[in-house]
C-alpha cells in the first residue's frame, strides 16, 4: 500500500489514513488532505510517496 511522507512530523502516513475534504468548485472538484497525527495540510500528494 502507498505511503505519503509527512514533512512536519516525519511519519510515512497510509494513503487510507489520510484525512480527505473534497469540495465542488466550478468545473471540478478540490480535494485537500491532511495528516491524522498532526493535523497538518499535505500538498501535492503525488510527489511525496515513499
């Protein structure tokens, strides 16, 4: 299973362990992810497997 790097506390967090908010905007969607452990954003998901 793929893992995302967390730069603030340094954990590799489970793909399904990320928090997910997705939105609708015009003409799409936005969706933000978040580390469960310490609640900070993760941009650019795809660039930091691991």
């Amino acid at each position: 299973m793929p893992k995302v790097l967390c730069t603030e506390c340094g954990r590799d967090v489970g793909m399904h362990e990320l928090e997910a908010k997705t939105t609708t905007r015009h003409g799409g969607f936005d969706t933000r992810y978040r580390c469960p452990y310490c609640r900070t954003d993760i941009d650019e998901v795809a660039s930091r497997f691991v």
